[in-house]
C-alpha cells in the first residue's frame, strides 16, 4: 500500500421532511464541511499512510429553536465519501472494509433515540444507536453511533477487534473505496436552556490524531502473496493535516437554542407584579397644607376677624416669602411708638376733662 490519495465527493440528497418537530417550530437543513485527516496504520515495512480529505460534508435538518423538556427529532446526513487508493505492495489486493463506525455527540440531549431511516447506501449491516463515553449501548449515552448491530469496531467498544472481519462491511474493488451511509433520525430531549450541540465527538481520546478512538474508524482486509491476510487499521479525526487542531465546524455542526415557556411567563408575571404604581404619593406638607385650609374655612360664618383669619390662612408660600423679614429691634420700636401714642391720648382725655370740669364750675356760678 504504497499510496493512500483521497478525494470526497459530494452526492445531491433530496430534501428530508422533519418527524416529531416542536408545535410551531421551522425546520431547516444546515450543511457544514470540514477537513478529514486520517492514517492508516499498516503492520508490514511499508509504514504508516497519511492522507486528509476535504471537504467532508454533513446536513442536518433540525427546528431553528428547541423547548425544554419537549421532543425534538433531527435528521442527520453524512454525505457519501468516496477514497481512491492506488495499487497495494507485494500484488497485494483489497478485500472489504469492516467494523466502520461514525460517532456524533449530543450534548445537552437526553433521552436519545436513533434510528437509520432507510436502508440504503453501501454500507451492510450499519444501523443506529446510542453509546456513552466508553461506548456501551446504553439509553442515557450522548453518542449516537453508526455502526454494525455487534457493536464490532477497532477501538471505543467492548467488541473491539483489529484482526477479524466483523461488524459494517463495505465490499471492495482494486482501487476503490466509497462510504455511503443512510440517513439518521434521531429523537432527544433538551435537558436545560443551554443549547443543544451537535458534533463530531472528540471528546477524550477521540480528539487525539491517529487514535482507535476516533469519530470515523474502520478496518482494511487485503491478501498478499507470501503474507497472507493483513489487516490495516484507518482512523480519521476533523482536523486539516497531522499536526493541526481540531476543526471548530465539526466539533459544534450545528448549535440548537434551547427556550423554556414556563420560566418566560414566571419572569412576565414577576415584571409586571413589581411595576411601581404611576400615582403620585401625596406628602405629609400637602396634607397638613390641606387640613388648615379646611379648619380655617369652617371659622367663615363667624365674625369679620374669622374671615380675616381664613384669608390669612389662604396666604401662599410665595406671598409669605414676599413680606421682609424684621429684626428684634423693630418690634420694640413700634411697642414703644404704641405706649407714647397710648400716653398722650389718656393726657388729652384727662385734659379734656379738667376742660370741661372747669366751664361747668363757670356756668354755675
């Protein structure tokens, strides 16, 4: 195997109808590309082969918004990949591809299910399921897996083999390699607000270059003469060469916002109870101000002072402030202008009356 060329190729795929979607949610399709790097770790003299394809590309059909603990269902599609491999060492000859598998992650998900929705492509006995982390069947796992129904693979599985058919076969030809996998439902329920993330899982070991653990794994038969059978593992993770990182469009394909109705009508109901009132408080000087217009009113049928009185209370702030303050001398001054004018009115009265006293004394005699 002295050359490992890869080229992808896109194949048109018809428009898949949603299943299960949330009341009043649009679906849409989102197809993302990214690089595919992978090595093919051959176990004679030839050494290892690296080849990277891009572009690989995904769709996935899913509502543009999810609700908390509603049903969900999203198609997911990975588009047909098609390797070219030139003439093996030794007249060497391809016999099939086993145990391949793809995991995708959904994080923030639970309660997966996923089910291939027809069966096509080229690929025998690849079906859907749900594994966790170390790639178990299990309904609480947030990979869904293609893979054969053994759970046969070269790595992540506790039916892993890397010298033995098994699992997904693909048939080959001298020269050629094509994977074409069926179309994917998968059905979940968001767990909490936080998006839902769909991606090729590297987590833990899976994100390593090379790694059995990887998101697309399978495992090459050929026959040689003088050699026999021999079997070269294939791992491939989302990145553009060996040495790069991972590829940030595989590892979040598509982010879902997630809404929750019944926190949005408790944060309404909470708004609108702490509204603050638009009524003007009234103070305590306005009600003061009120009561003595009142209690100097009712004096009106009274005497002219009374009347005076009320008048007087009616006096607005600023007519109070008008009038010039007076100093503590003025008000003795005007006490003692008031005793002289008092003193000399009583000295004319008496005066006034020794007058009067004295023509009466006249006229009688």
């Amino acid at each position: 195997m002295n050359r490992f060329a890869c080229r992808s190729a896109a194949v048109a795929t018809a428009a898949l109808l949603l299943v299960g979607a949330a009341p009043g949610a649009t679906a849409a399709t989102t197809r993302v590309s990214f690089p595919l790097t992978c090595q093919a770790q051959s176990p004679i003299a030839v050494g290892d082969l690296t080849t990277t394809i891009d572009p690989v590309y995904v769709s996935i059909t899913a509502p543009r918004q999810l609700e908390v603990g509603k049903e969900a269902t999203v198609t997911l599609v990975v588009h047909p990949v098609r390797i070219d491999i030139g003439k093996l060492p030794l007249r060497g000859a391809l016999q099939e591809a086993s145990r391949i598998k793809v995991d995708v992650r959904f994080t923030g998900a639970r309660s997966i299910q996923a089910s291939t929705a027809e069966p096509s492509g080229t690929i025998t006995g690849l079906q859907a399921f749900v594994v966790d982390d170390q790639g178990n069947p299990r309904p609480t796992g947030q990979i869904v897996r293609m893979a054969g129904a053994d759970n046969a693979t070269i790595g992540l599985s506790p039916h892993r083999g890397s010298e033995s058919t098994a699992g997904a076969t693909l048939p080959l030809s001298q020269g050629t390699m094509e994977l074409s996998f069926p179309p994917v439902n998968v059905r979940f329920t968001p767990e909490s607000t936080a998006a839902v993330v769909i991606g090729v899982n590297t987590a833990g070991t899976a994100a390593q270059f090379a790694h059995r653990d990887n998101a697309l794994t399978l495992l090459l038969h050929a026959t040689a003469p003088l050699v026999g059978d021999v079997w070269v593992p294939v791992m491939c993770s989302p990145r553009r060469d060996n040495n790069a990182a991972l590829a940030s469009t595989a590892t979040a394909l598509l982010r879902i916002p997630v809404v929750d109705p019944a926190r949005q009508t408790a944060r309404t109901n909470t708004a609108r109870a702490t509204t603050p009132s638009t009524k003007t408080p009234t103070t305590a000087s306005t009600t003061t101000r009120r009561h003595t217009a009142q209690d100097t009113t009712t004096q009106t049928g009274s005497a002219g002072s009374s009347t005076a009185t009320t008048q007087s209370s009616k006096t607005s702030p600023a007519d109070s402030a008008e009038i010039p303050a007076t100093t503590d001398a003025a008000p003795r001054q005007q006490v003692k202008r008031w005793t002289l004018v008092a003193w000399l009115a009583a000295g004319v009265i008496v005066s006034g009356g020794l007058l009067v006293s004295r023509a009466t004394r006249r006229r009688r005699k």
